[in-house]
C-alpha cells in the first residue's frame, strides 16, 4: 500500500509541476522551456484549448505566471493591459497609454513590448514610452513616461523595445537618434527600482553609427552564470555588455555593420541570445553572427580572444537567435532555418520551411524546435543535427508574437485571439 502511494504522489508531482513564462523569452529568457510531452500538432479544430478574442492587434508575447496571463494590447485609439486566466476568461483591463502608429501599416504597433513579472507585480511598456507596475489585481503600483522623463523619441518605426527585469530591477534600452536641437543622446541605457519606478542609474550608450543605423527596434538581455551577471544591449552598430552596478561598459562587439562595406540601413531588430556559456549576437540584412565568450573584455573584433566564433553572413532579420542542446537556431525573415554548432560556429545544416515573414522568434523545449510565420503557419522541428520536420500546423490568424509555453501548453497570440494550444489526452 505505502509502495502504491508513493507511486501516486510521484506520478501527482509529475504532472502538476510546471514552469511558468515570466518574461518575453521564458524562465530564463533564452527561449528554452524544461517541459515534456509538448502538442506538435494543431489546427483550429485539433487540440484547442480555447480561444480568446482580442479587443486589438499586438506583437507582444503572453506572459504566464500559474493560473495568470498576461499580455498588451491595441484598444481602439489605447494600448491596454489585460490578465487572462489559464481557463481562457479576461479578469481585468487596464490602460496603459496612448495607441502609436503603426509600423510599415501592419508590422508592429505600441503593444509590441512584452510584459514581465515577479509573481508579485507585472511591468510593461507602451510605445508612447508608459512604464508602469500593477499588481495581480490590477492596481497600479507606480507609473512613469519615458518620453517625458528621458526625451522624445526619434525613431522611425516607433519604440518597440521590452524592457528587461532582474533581481530588483528593471533595465531599459533607448538607442535612437534623439533630439539633438536639445542635446539628445543617440543611445541609453537605464536601471529603475522595480518597486517604485525610481532611477537608480542612467548612461550614454555612445556610438559612431550613422542614419538609420541609430534606430534599434531589439531589446536589452541580462547574462547569468550563477552569481555573475551583466547588461547586454543591442543597436546602432554595436553589441556592448555593462555592469548592472553603474552601466559601465565591459566589452563591445564591433564589425557588425562592417565600415569597409558601411550599410547606412542596418538597423537591428533581432536581438542577442544569451546562454552561461554563449552569447549568440545576430545583426541584420544577411550581416554577420558573432558567438561571444561571456568572460570578454573590451573591444572584440574578429579575431579577437573574446570571440568564440563569426559567421560573415547569413544573420537572422527579425527573430533571435536560440540556443539548445548544442545548437545555435537562426530562422532567417523568409523562413529558412539555419542550423550553427554552438562550439564552433560552422554550419550544421540549412533548410527551407515556409516561405513567408517571420517575425517571431523560435522556442524550444521537448526536443522540438517551434517555428511561427506571420500568416498562421508553425513548423515543429525535431531538434538535431538532421533537419527532421515532425508537423506544420495552421491557425486562422496573423502572428508577429512569439510563443510562450507554461504547464503542458502553447499560447500562441495572434491579431484576432489569443490561443491555448494543448494536446488532447
């Protein structure tokens, strides 16, 4: 009988456990989730969940945390911030500012950032530069306007950046052109408390990058290994690491916008990837990837002993990079995957999936690698050294939302709903 209990609780413990996705990139922010027996195939008839109609459009990936998601939203002329139960129901709504414009007419709006929580308060961004906490209940714990506090922001498809949250704080990456009629800084980086929304430092992200270049649509990574960690941000022509204490910079990756080739158009929309033993940093339009040692210092250029290694082209556009199981994952804008060897940085395999926009970025977990195109289309590819497609699944819906995954389930956020993928026992 104790033999027969002690299987129960095991098997219980099992299936009750599971991770939460408390940021942008999951758990720890690298696009990897520890799950198993994740769905692979779907379809808007075949283990669905449910689904939730939207109030508007938006980019910005749900956030899990339990019984709670999270996620922003255009509403009408606003951008919002919604908490949706894991049963599909909409628990509250709050405001979070003024709707912008939207980016190519159909790219991106000011509900492109992603939210983050503590499991005590979730924070979130808005493209009119609102930054505010509010707790599970949807009070609000303090709120601030960047544009306001930091200067207007001059950038061509508007602010899309998320913000990064870490121990006590939360950092913020500005990299755009400025005001410079009032002295505006091209680039900045910005460290708040957490729990009042204070600054705790401010920096200039210095730069000699030029014209559209200035404008960076990536966002800010924390690196980790155990108690080590630092800043990495991502933009005008440059990747630089910074110390959490005061912003001071640790290291810079040059070449990436290379000036013997200068391409005064390559502004960065994907961002870097950062793992304990490998920082992947993509640039854009074909440019080059660089596997960055976390133990860097100063200036890395090719060659450089910081630099694990560097592929001269073939970056990933829009969606970052992912690292997992030894293997560095670059799903390019049109749909072909582009497979690394984390170690050396050589090409293990390239293939195409769907030719189409991609815009968001792949997740993996299960020993699958989950793909998403803007026109509802989602490969699941077995995660090796061999290209193995195992299903492509179809939503009616459009997607530039990455997936987020939390207890046995795929939230896919599209323009018209938010969806529950979960496999039908």
């Amino acid at each position: 009988m104790k033999r027969i209990c002690l299987s129960l609780l095991l098997l219980v413990s099992v299936q009750t456990h599971a991770d939460n996705w408390p940021q942008w990139r999951g758990i720890n922010n690298d696009g990897i989730t520890n799950e198993k027996h994740l769905p692979t195939e779907w379809s808007d008839s075949k283990n669905i969940a449910w689904k939730l109609a939207l109030p508007g459009e938006g980019g910005s990936t749900p956030i899990v945390w339990e019984n709670r998601i999270f996620l922003t939203s255009q509403d009408g002329n606003r951008i919002v911030l919604l908490c949706v139960s894991t049963e599909g129901k909409e628990l509250w709504k709050k405001d979070l500012g003024a709707a912008t414009r939207w980016a190519r007419s159909d790219e991106g709006n000011g509900a492109s950032a992603s939210p983050s929580t503590d499991g005590k308060y979730v924070y979130c961004f808005g493209g009119d530069g609102t930054c505010a906490a509010f707790d599970f209940e949807g009070n609000e714990r303090w709120r601030f306007n960047a544009q306001e506090r930091y200067g207007k922001f001059n950038i061509q498809f508007g602010m899309h950046s998320t913000p990064v949250l870490f121990g006590e704080h939360l950092y913020y990456q500005f990299i755009h052109s400025g005001n410079r009629r009032t002295g505006g800084k091209v680039g900045l980086l910005i460290c708040v408390d957490k729990n009042t929304g204070k600054e705790v430092w401010k920096v200039d992200r210095p730069s000699d990058g030029t014209d559209e270049n200035e404008h960076s649509y990536a966002s800010a990574f924390i690196w980790k290994n155990g108690n080590d960690a630092y800043l990495v941000a991502h933009g005008n022509d440059y990747t630089t690491a910074h110390s959490l204490k005061d912003g001071s910079e640790i290291w810079r990756v040059h070449e990436l916008n290379p000036r013997s080739r200068y391409n005064r158009f390559l502004r960065f929309v994907a961002s870097p990837v950062c793992t304990p033993d490998l920082i992947v940093i993509p640039s854009a339009k074909r440019g080059p990837v660089v596997g960055v040692k976390p133990d860097a210092k100063g200036d890395i250029k090719p060659g450089s002993a910081g630099e694990a290694w560097r592929l001269p082209r073939d970056t990933s556009d829009v969606p970052c990079p992912l690292v997992y199981d030894g293997l560095v994952y670059l799903c390019r804008e049109d749909g072909e995957l582009l497979v690394l060897d984390a170690v050396n940085g050589n090409i293990v395999y390239r293939r195409d999936t769907h030719n189409h926009r991609h815009r968001a970025s792949p997740v993996g977990g299960d020993g699958k690698i989950y793909t998403t195109s803007r026109d509802g289309v989602f490969h699941v590819i077995e995660a090796g050294r061999t290209f193995k497609k195992l299903a492509t699944n179809r939503l009616p819906d459009q997607f530039s939302a990455s997936p987020a995954i939390s207890n046995g389930r795929i939230y896919l956020r599209g323009f018209k709903y938010l969806w529950a993928i979960e496999e039908k026992k």
